[in-house]
C-alpha cells in the first residue's frame, strides 16, 4: 500500500470529522530582503493538532453563527482540488498537477519542533534568523471572524506520523 492509500484508510478520507495528530516537514516561507538564509531551502517539523474530514465553508458559517454573524460564507475555489469526496474529503490535489498530494485540514494548533537548512538541523544561531525573517501571518479577512478558521496543507511527502484515535501510521 502507497503512504496516499494508507493515509485515506487510517482518516477515512471524506468520512465524519475527526481530530487527529500528525508530525510533518513542511516549508518555512521566509523574507528574503536582508536575509543571510535566502538562497536556503528552510524547513520545520511540526506537531499539528488539526480536525480533518470537515467541510471549510461549514465550519466558517458555524464560528459565524457563534459569533452573532449571518452564516453566508461561501468558500472562493483556489488552488487545490479534493481526491476523493468532493465535500468532506482532506485528502487534495493541485489543479495543474494532480500528482502532487496534500492533506488538507483545520489547524487547531502547531507546535515547531524543530527548524532544518537545507537538510541539516539548524543551529541557535540559524534559528534565530529564521524566527526575524518570518513573515507576520495575515488574517482570513473573508472569513469576517474575531477568531479565525486556519486552515492548512501538507504535503503528503512530507507526513512522518499521524495518529487518528487509536489508530497510528508512521512514515517510511
């Protein structure tokens, strides 16, 4: 079994909505204006606690309603496409190119565990270069949330362990 079939089996991709945790390497976006690390291909581990198989539209309009807003969100299309079911489904693929596979999901929160340069785990010092040329995260402002919905995507290359209750698939 490839690590996209043992993904959609352990979350039932398209399934309920279910919390789940999962540690992956993704890309740091950095600022490359005055930046010692710009020509460096920066990425983090990362411990996400996230909910998957939930429909983002959805999940806007119930935040609305809690907040006292009209629940009238509609999602915009962007640059992905759902694999296997059109409305739940976590498992994504680009539009221009439906090789490359993501999982995508509601971030609930995210803990960096570690920061790499080019492969090699940074030193204190690339850290803290890392950390003043990150960019200040932006706000979904067509959410018109106090608290926003983050949502995500992950490549699945880049997923080293999930655990969706009991149930755990660790990387190869």
């Amino acid at each position: 079994m490839n690590k996209q079939s043992i993904i959609e089996t352990l979350i039932n991709d398209g399934g309920s909505a279910t919390f789940a945790q999962m540690t992956a390497i993704v890309e740091e976006k950095q600022l490359k204006t005055g930046n010692p690390l710009a020509n460096a291909k920066i990425t983090k581990m990362v411990n996400y606690n996230m909910l998957l198989n939930a429909n983002y539209t959805n999940m806007v309009n119930n935040r609305r309603e809690k907040e006292g807003k009209e629940a009238d969100f509609q999602a915009k299309q962007n640059w992905f496409e759902k694999v296997n079911d059109g409305f739940n489904g976590s498992i994504v693929c680009n539009r221009k190119d439906t090789t490359a596979l993501y999982l995508f999901f509601a971030c609930n929160n995210a803990k960096t565990l570690k920061y790499f340069v080019d492969g090699i785990e940074a030193t204190d010092e690339q850290i803290s270069t890392i950390k003043k040329f990150k960019p200040a995260p932006s706000k979904a402002t067509n959410q018109e949330l106090e608290n926003d919905i983050i949502v995500r995507t992950v490549k699945l290359s880049g997923i080293k362990e999930i655990k969706c209750g009991a149930k755990i698939m660790f990387a190869e």
